[in-house]
C-alpha cells in the first residue's frame, strides 16, 4: 500500500453518526503520565468530541479506576479523516497509539495497511465469547471469518418526521411510510406554505443504505466479500429505484435539496422547512431533545413490492496496533472487554444513542427506563435486529470507499439539474470503477 495518505487526503465527509465539527487535537500524554501508578499505558486515539467525547472520557475514568494494571489515556484526534492522516503520518513508530478509532468504510484500508492486530488473535487466546456480541454489528467487521476490530459507535439510518405535521395533514401520525408509494403520498400532503414533505442528505452513506435495504450490492464480488472487489455495481435496478425516487419527489415539488451538510438538515427539519427526513439513528435522542413538536421515528422506507433486508451498520470500531508490544495490546484488549460489558453498553446507549454492541445491556433497568422516555431509541434496536445477514446488509469492503462516495455524492446532486438517474449512476460506476483500477496499480 504505497500513497497512504493519498487515499484519505481526498475524504471530506463522515458517517451520519460522526458529522461533529473539528477541534484541536489534545496534545500525546507526557513520559511521566506513562509510569503513573505503575499501569500499562493504553493510548486510544479517538474522534469523538462535544458530549460524545465527554461520554467516552467517564467511560475510560471508569475503567481506569475499577482496576490498577492499565491505564487508557483517550487522545482527541479530530475527525476520522483527520485522525487517519496522523496515523498513516506514526504508524510504525513510537508514537503509534495502541488503540484507533476508525469509521466503518475505512475497514478495507486498516485491513490492508498492514499495521494492525486482528481482535480475532485476542479472541482465541481468550477463548472469548462473541456470541454475546450483537451479530448484525459483528458481521460487517468480519472478513473470511475473522473479526478485524471490535465494534463500539455504531448506528443505522432511520426516517424522522414530525408528528405534529402528520396531524395537520391528515395523516396517522402512528401509520410512517413504510413504501416508496407511501412515502410519495404522505409527502404531497406534507408539502404546503413553503415547507416540504421529504429530504434526503446528499450523502453517499444514504444511498448505500437504501441500495442494502432492497438487496442491492455496491461492488462486485459479493460487495468484495468473497473476493476483491473490481467492478462498480450499484447502477443496478435498486440503485435506478433510489435516484429515481429522488428526482420523482424533487419534479413534484416535494423533496427539499438540503445539500450537504448535517447541521442544515437538522435545523431545516427542527423549524418545520422539511417534514421527513433519514438521519442517523445515533441523532435520534439529541432530535427528540431539541424538535419544539413530537418527533416520530421509523424504518427506512422501501420499494413497493420488495421485500426487506435490513440496514448496513455505520458508525466506527476500535483497532489494536500491531506494533504495540504485547503488554500493552494485552491490556487494550482488557479495556476492549470492559467497554462491551452490558453495563458500559447501556450507559453509552442511552447517553449517545448509539446501538449496545452487547445486546444484554437491552435489558438493564437503565436502558428499560430510557425507552419509556425516549421509545424511539428501540425502533433503531428493532430494525437492527430484524436485518437479514447478506452480503448487502454486510456492506461493502473496497480501499476507495470515501473517494466512490463523493462521485456518488455529485451523481445524486447532478439529479437536481435534470441529469437522467441512469446516466447519473452510470458515470458514478465509471468513475469509482477507475478508483479500483488506480488501488489495484498501487
């Protein structure tokens, strides 16, 4: 893998869960906090900040003081992009952390970087349990039956709508469209006084998620599961279903072009400019919090008469370094162990809205008393649980993921000035089709 830093050099945009704003990255631990106490000293390089990262930090004090042999020292380090870029920069060196953070499309490149310690070597030597593991979130960090990462943010795309809007059209506010069909009509009525029914974040992300849904695959090659992938497929039938039920709702009047950024969509859905719209299942609880009116959540809608398949998991998981010595990925792995126990699970589901990797933490009495305040929170679970393991729904494993979904971003954006869907895909295919050509070369 020549070029490393190449390939995220060209990555601007995020997973619906990590669309947070940047902040200056917290400076490495200093040599006297590595002999504090005498522990073994984790360095767990990180993306989350504002309250997600406030979350992690009570979570790491936690575990640091629940015991006396590792002490995990949380390193800010910006975006994923932006943190992946230092890493490529360390990796190999003495200033490598021993735990990254990496967001779910950067799994090919972690994979074939050559820098990192399958978790699946802990796993055996510990004879660990993954069954308590939630296998949809397992599955799409599992390549020919060995688990690379463990999975710790992870969330789903769901449709949001407001209540209090279906109650003034006409509509069921407890009846969300579930169809295309359904989707269309709920939104003519939605639409009215200069506010729209339907929006979509032009965010490759989505797109992948609704091709999923349907069955749908991205590359060739069982989505690059049964081999490398070497060709685009998603300018098939369900990919033309999706762009073209894009550009339908947007000729009718009834799709809002949101364009590209999370914060505007939110805040065009918050002051009633937008009705419905996909978000992140990971947003729902700060949604809920902040919408002045009732806010209803929902499965992502599907194709008339196609049957459902679930949801590709998003978000991020956690890689040990392979150049760690072994006292320290020993140690990571002990805090990997204690971050997927139900009781640290339910704390980071109901204080984030991401999905517990540990499903257990489902029936804690924490979690029983935020699904009465916040039921939409169990909706994300019951889509989640009612996915279907397939290659699809597994997602896609290709090293040129963020540059292909920035063509497919330009593709969905090309639909608003009356590009034809077909011609739209098609180019996106072809130009992502060059991208795998080019990786191969390298």
């Amino acid at each position: 893998m020549k070029k490393l830093s190449l390939l995220f050099s060209l990555l601007f945009l995020l997973v619906g869960c990590s669309s947070e704003k940047t902040e200056q990255a917290s400076a490495q631990p200093s040599s006297e906090d590595k002999t504090q106490k005498g522990k073994t000293e984790v360095v767990f390089w990180h993306a989350m900040e504002g309250d997600l990262g406030k979350v992690l930090n009570e979570i790491v004090h936690d575990f640091n003081t629940s015991q006396s042999t590792v002490e995990v020292k949380p390193v800010f380090q910006g975006t994923y992009e932006e943190a992946l870029t230092k890493f490529n920069a360390v990796a190999g060196t003495k200033d490598a952390p021993t735990i990254m953070q990496t967001f779910e499309v950067g799994t090919k490149y972690m994979i074939d970087s050559g820098k990192i310690e399958p978790v699946q070597t802990f796993i055996d030597q510990d004879h660990y349990d993954v069954s308590q593991w939630e296998k949809n979130i397992v599955n799409y960090y599992t390549v020919n039956g060995t688990i690379y990462s463990m999975p710790f943010n992870s969330s789903t795309p769901v449709l949001i709508y407001n209540k209090d809007a279906f109650k003034k059209a006409g509509l069921d506010p407890e009846k969300p469209p579930m169809t295309y069909s359904e989707l269309k009509e709920a939104a003519r009525k939605l639409t009215k006084n200069g506010n729209y029914g339907f929006s979509i974040l032009n965010y490759g992300w989505f797109f992948e998620q609704m091709l999923a849904v349907q069955g749908g695959l991205y590359v060739n090659e069982e989505n690059g599961r049964k081999g490398e992938a070497t060709e685009a497929v998603f300018n098939s039938e369900e990919g033309l279903r999706v762009f073209k039920l894009i550009q339908d709702m947007y000729k009718e009047g009834t799709f809002y072009n949101v364009g590209q950024n999370w914060d505007d969509m939110r805040a065009a859905f918050q002051s009633g400019k937008i009705a419905m719209y996909l978000d992140s299942s990971a947003g729902v609880r700060t949604i809920v919090d902040s919408a002045p009116f009732e806010v209803g959540v929902s499965y992502l809608p599907i194709p008339d008469g196609v049957e459902r398949q679930g949801v590709i998991i998003g978000g991020a998981s956690l890689w040990m370094i392979k150049d760690a010595d072994e006292a320290q990925k020993k140690a990571a792995w002990e805090f990997m162990k204690y971050l997927t126990t139900p009781e640290v699970q339910a704390k980071w589901h109901v204080k984030t809205g991401y999905f517990a990797i540990n499903p257990a933490a489902y029936d804690l009495p924490l979690v029983k008393e935020q699904w009465k305040k916040y039921p939409q929170l169990k909706v994300t679970v019951n889509q989640l649980k009612e996915t279907k393991a397939t290659p699809a729904t597994q997602g896609a494993l290709i090293s040129v993921f963020p540059q292909s979904r920035q063509r497919v971003v330009s593709a969905m954006e090309s639909l608003y000035q009356g590009v034809d869907p077909k011609e739209a895909l098609d180019r996106a295919v072809a130009e992502t089709n060059r991208e795998l050509e080019m990786a191969r070369k390298r």
